[in-house]
C-alpha cells in the first residue's frame, strides 16, 4: 500500500503565481496512482518557487455528475513552518473554460 495518490491537476500558487503540477492527495485508496480532482476531497502540494503549502478543497456538489469541478485554493499555515497567513483563490478545473482573475 502507498502513502499517497497523485492528483492530475494543474494552477497557480495563491501567493506567487507559479505553476503547480505535482499535487498529491491521501483521500481513498492510497496505492500511488493518478485521480482525477473529482475523485477527491482534499489535495495538496507545496509551491516549487515559494514553499508555500497550498491545500485545495474540491467542491463534491458535480463532481461525479459532469466529471469538473471548482476547486478552493489556500495557503495553510503549518506549525512546522515559518509560512505566510491564509491566501485563497478560486480556480476551476483545468478542462472547463478559464475565469481568472489575473489580467
């Protein structure tokens, strides 16, 4: 049994904007295979240019129906670490249309 699943997810950082790609997750089964973000509650990763520990919570309203969903992003701080106050922004999932806040 593995710790954990990959997530095949892709956004940007809350705090500095760069790409996150290597998301992991520890909800169901953990035998270290790729999910989807619908097939999870919960993912998380740490920022490859910040360090920032970036959590991301998925919304379980359409999740199964249409196989997209919104997902929350933030920044959780960790008693372990030295990290920045609670950041969030919504995305969505990378196969629907983009709305984003950045211009």
């Amino acid at each position: 049994m593995g710790l954990f699943n990959y997530v095949s997810y892709e956004a940007p950082c809350p705090k500095c904007g760069a790409l996150i790609k290597e998301w992991q997750t520890k909800d169901g089964d953990c035998f270290l295979n790729t999910v989807e973000p619908w097939e999870v509650s919960h993912f998380y990763a740490p920022c490859p240019k910040c360090n920032a520990w970036v959590v991301a919570k998925v919304d379980a309203e359409v999740e199964h129906i249409v196989k997209k969903c919104e997902v929350q992003l933030a920044i959780e701080r960790m008693p372990w670490r030295n990290s920045a106050p609670i950041v969030a922004e919504k995305c969505l999932d990378p196969e629907s249309p983009k709305e984003s806040s950045q211009t």
